[in-house]
C-alpha cells in the first residue's frame, strides 16, 4: 500500500510543477504584450503629420532606379520615406515574431496602404538591397506586405486605375 508521505510528497511535486509551468507562460505572455504595447505606442499612425508624410510619400513614385530617385526627391522627401519605412518595418517585425497578427496589424492600418506604399518604394528598396549588399533591408516590412496582398489580391492602388 502508498504511504501517505508518499502521497503528500507527489501531490507537492505535481504543485510545484505546475506552478513553475504557470509562472514561465504569465512571464512569457506578459513580456510579449509589453512589448507589443511598447511599439504601438511609440507609432503615430493617427496624427496629421503622418496622413501629411504618407500622401507626399505615396506620390513619390514617379522613377525607375535608386539613383533617379536620389536625384528626383530632395533630402527632406526621402527623409519622409525612411520614416516610414522604418514604422512599417517595425510592423513586419512584429508580424514576424508572431507578436501581433496580420489581423491585429491590419485594424490599425488599413492593408491598402501597406500594399500602396510598399509598391510606391519597392523598386529604391531592391535597388538599395544590392547597393548595400543587404539582401534582408526591409524584409519585414515586404513580408507584412505579402500577407496583406495574399488576403487582399485584388486590390489596385488608385495610381494604376487611373
């Protein structure tokens, strides 16, 4: 027959077990939404600045290679762009590390914009891949791009229906 010590010292392991189990997942889930609220916050998605920033970029796509476009854009046009290239790969980043979802992503910006931006710089940004040797520059935000196309397909940007 079991001991009752034995019992008693099962049932405590089994305790422990499961709160250490439970302990590591709150961790773990907590430092993941922290994070996650720590870049949403940062982004300014809603200010008129960015809406400003966005519309003079999205009109930005008027070349062929980096270096049409470095001659084209002043310094303060292309400083815009990096802007938002780097919000928009900080997105990718998160889409990427499975930190938020494309669904998550997409109610805070709306999937066309991703997709018409992305299509507005991804010549410069191909160009700029091999001028730098860097074949991953921005491959996040490209893949926050390809899943908003993979659910939207049949979306055109307004540049190319007209």
């Amino acid at each position: 027959m079991i001991d009752v010590s034995v019992i008693r010292d099962l049932v405590a392991i089994f305790g422990v077990i499961a709160g250490f189990s439970y302990y590591v997942i709150t961790v773990r889930n907590t430092n993941r939404a922290r994070r996650k609220d720590i870049i949403f916050q940062s982004q300014a998605p809603r200010s008129p600045e960015y809406y400003a920033i966005f519309n003079d970029v999205v009109k930005m796509r008027d070349y062929s290679t980096r270096k049409e476009y470095v001659e084209k854009y002043s310094e303060e046009e292309r400083e815009k762009a990096n802007y938002l290239y780097v919000h928009f790969n900080m997105l990718g980043v998160l889409f990427m590390d499975g930190i938020a979802s494309a669904g998550e992503i997409f109610q805070l910006y709306p999937p066309h914009a991703i997709m018409m931006l992305w299509e507005v710089i991804e010549r410069n940004i191909r160009d700029m891949r091999v001028d730098t040797k860097n074949p991953d520059f921005l491959k996040p935000f490209e893949s926050l791009y390809h899943e908003a196309r993979r659910r939207y397909p049949d979306y055109v940007p307004y540049w190319k229906r007209l």
